[in-house]
C-alpha cells in the first residue's frame, strides 16, 4: 500500500513519456491511496489538454471514468487541521499536503514527481523512480 499524488496518477492514466513508469509501480505496488483532492486535480489535468488540443472530451471522460473506478475503494478523507499544520511547516501547498497527512495517516510512503515535496518531507516521501527501484 501507498499513497500516489495527483502527478503519478496521470503518468498512469494519461499515456506520456512517464506512463511505462507508473505501470511498472502499479505493478509492484497496486494499492494506490488517495485523498478526495486527487479527483479535482486530474480533472483539471485532463481538461487542460482537451484545450490545448491533445486529448478529445470523450476520451477525457473515458479516463476520468476508469480512474475513478480503480480508486473508489482506496480514496480516504484527511484532517484539516493536520494538512493545514503540514502546509504551514512545510511551506508546501495544502493540496500537497493532502497527500502527506495521508501517507502519515496510513503510516506509508507518498510516491510523487513534486521535488517540493520531496525535499520538505524526505522521511515520508519518495520520487517515483526511487520507488519502483528499490
């Protein structure tokens, strides 16, 4: 089990130069938790492609579609008080932080492409290819 932020999932979901990555970690590690923030932030991921000309509507909502089903079992609220702390701490956003206190909560690690992240919570917190290495 791990924590995955909003950048690992769309290496996963939306093919890219990162997406043989993402499919080597859901591999090794098919668990992926999530705070709720994750769905808002892959929206808007996607929705900046479909603008940008690189992704159709329809396919949009097709990916939106099966990532939402693979995460609806492993999505969990965090507390707000926590995130905010972390933020505050940190100097990390607290969207960012959502990730953290989950991974905190779950006593896991977050896997991320943020180097924010990493370097405000190296004990917690591990880049992608460092993860599907070890």
């Amino acid at each position: 089990m791990i924590v995955v932020d909003s950048n690992v999932i769309c290496y996963y979901s939306i093919p890219g130069a990162r997406t043989a990555l993402a499919d080597r970690l859901r591999a090794q590690d098919s668990q992926w938790c999530v705070p709720p923030l994750w769905r808002s932030e892959f929206r808007n991921v996607l929705l900046g492609q479909v603008r940008r000309g690189s992704m159709h509507l329809s396919h949009a909502h097709e990916l939106v579609e099966l990532t939402e089903v693979m995460l609806r079992e492993t999505e969990f609220a965090v507390d707000s008080r926590a995130v905010l702390s972390r933020a505050m701490e940190s100097g990390c956003t607290a969207y960012d932080c959502e990730y953290v206190v989950l991974a905190e909560d779950l006593g896991v690690q977050l896997v991320t492409g943020d180097k924010q992240v990493l370097a405000a919570f190296p004990d917690r917190a591990v880049a992608l290819e460092d993860y599907v290495e070890q």
